[in-house]
C-alpha cells in the first residue's frame, strides 16, 4: 500500500517506492513534515518535523499555504471574492482515497496502466466564509520515486469567485542549504545546465510568451550542496504544461524554503461562477538520494 493514514495525528504518510512523504493537519492546517528516503510507518511520525515554532503560519511548512493569514511568503492560491476581499482560509475537511491515477479533463498528465501501478490522496480543505472548497491530490507511484500533484478549486458558495493565483504545488522546506537547478537557452542552445545557491529571497524562473520554450523550461530541481550526478539529495518540480508557468524558490529569515510550481500568476485571472471548478495542471515531484542522475532517469521512466 503506497498511502498509509495516522487517523489519531491525523498523519498521512506516502510511500513512493524507496521514498516518503509526510503531512500531518496542524491546527486545522495540512503541514508538510517530511520528504526524503523511506522511512517505516510507525509511531514516531507525528514528531518529524522540526520547525521550532508551529503555532504561527509564518513558521508552519505548509502544502497549500494562502493569502492574508499571517503567511507572508507566496502563497499558493489567491482568490478576490464577491465583496472585494482577497483573504480565505483553507482548513482540513477530510479525505479520500482513490485506488490509481485519476485522468485530469482536458489537461495532459501522466497516468497509471493499472491500479495497482499508483494510489491517489485526496485532501479536501474548506473556507467557511466564502464556501470556496480545495482538493489537494496526490498521486503516489508504486515503483518510482514520484508524487504527481495538482489542486481542483471548488466555488461552493453564492457568489462569484475571481482566482488571482492557483499553483499546482508547494512544498515548504526547514533548510535552506540547497543549490537551485534549472535549464536555460535558445534556438540552437537549448536545455542549458544552470545552477546556483538558493540564498535570502528569491530564486525564480517563468515564462509569459504564452507558451513554454526552449528559454526556460518548466522545471526546477533543488539539491544538496554536494549533490552531483551520482550521489547527494535532489528534488524535482516537473509542471505538466505547455503554457505559462512559473517555479519560485523563496528563502525566509527563518532560513526556510518554500518551493512552488504552477500557472503563471502574471495577467492571469479566472472568473469561477457560484459551483463551478477549476482545475489546475499537474506537477510531477521527484525525489533522489542518488545524485540528479537518479532524478533525472525516474522523470524519463515515469514520462515514457
């Protein structure tokens, strides 16, 4: 089974062949506690993280963090509801799980030739102001190192809703040691090796041509100091999309990271009428303890 559910901690706990993935629901928050080479499923989970202060947004490493809520890094998603106002706050309703990999309508993403090739999460947070609804999805593969993520952003209220921000994934980091990875160029030069350390700010990469290219590639790796491409940690963001993206590195005072990945934020706006939905493209997370050679093959694999 690659999804296994604390319900006491209320911890879910994803295993991707030789890799986990950890999120607890902190104060009514889904909190990003851990991501790196397996671990077994027990008791202890509940004490991964090691944030020194989780009672304070600013300092929860969050999975889907929001706009006006005392968060003052990006957020991942920001809505402008009917009276003008462009805070909500999303909390943990509940979850599913599917057995398999969803198909995504009218969007490209990877898929599973069986279900037991993958198993899906389903997170589902709820604004009780607005009745904006959010369905994290996590898709976790069996045999690959890879978490396929996306977001469904539900206006379950009465009134309209103008998204101004909707990513497809955010991970939140307590180091900040890290070089970013990314590829660069042009006609005739294309998918240039680039990489340099993340430091205080941020580190970002886009398109706004309307399409992605041979400039920037929608994809951003983050590794260990010492990585190379046979050992060291790395972790991949892959968005599964031809359009706009943009994939942000920001490093706080607190020396945290908070990576994302998704639809452009520049000139996007998207009118969401009273129970419609929109769905967001899909980002592919890779991780490696074998270098950005290791990385690089489980994005080839999954992708063939």
């Amino acid at each position: 089974m690659s999804i296994l559910v604390d319900e006491s901690a209320l911890l879910f706990h994803l295993q991707a062949n030789d890799s986990s993935y950890v999120i607890q629901i902190v104060n009514g928050y889904p909190a990003h506690q851990y991501w790196g080479s397996k671990l077994r499923h027990g008791g202890n989970l509940a004490n991964l993280s090691n944030a020194p202060d989780q009672a304070f947004l600013d300092r929860l490493p969050q999975e889907y963090p929001q706009y006006g809520s005392g968060d003052f890094r990006h957020p991942a998603y920001q809505a402008q509801l009917e009276d003008g106002s462009r805070v909500t706050e999303l909390v943990y309703e509940g979850y599913r799980i599917v057995p398999g990999k969803p198909k995504l309508e009218g969007l490209p993403s990877v898929y599973a030739e069986s279900d037991e090739e993958a198993q899906t999460l389903v997170l589902l947070l709820a604004d009780a102001y607005s009745g904006l609804t959010v369905e994290l999805s996590y898709s976790v593969y069996e045999n690959l190192n890879a978490i396929a993520r996306s977001a469904r952003i539900v206006n379950g209220g009465g009134g309209k809703v103008r998204l101004l921000r909707a990513l497809s994934a955010s991970v939140d980091f307590n180091r900040a040691d890290f070089d970013a990875v990314y590829l660069a160029g042009a006609w005739s030069r294309e998918a240039q090796l680039q990489r340099r350390p993340v430091g205080p700010g941020g580190t970002k990469i886009e398109s706004r041509r309307g399409m992605s290219g041979h400039q920037l590639n929608p994809f951003l790796a983050l590794a260990s100091r010492d990585a190379d491409e046979e050992r060291g940690e790395a972790y991949g963001f892959s968005f599964v999309y031809s359009g706009n993206f943009a994939a942000e590195a920001e490093v706080d005072p607190f020396q945290t990271t908070r990576v994302s990945i998704g639809l452009n934020p520049f000139d996007f706006a998207w009118e969401l009428p009273a129970g419609d939905s929109f769905q967001t493209p899909e980002a592919v997370l890779v991780y490696s303890d074998g270098g950005l050679g290791d990385m690089s093959r489980t994005y080839h694999k999954l992708y063939r």
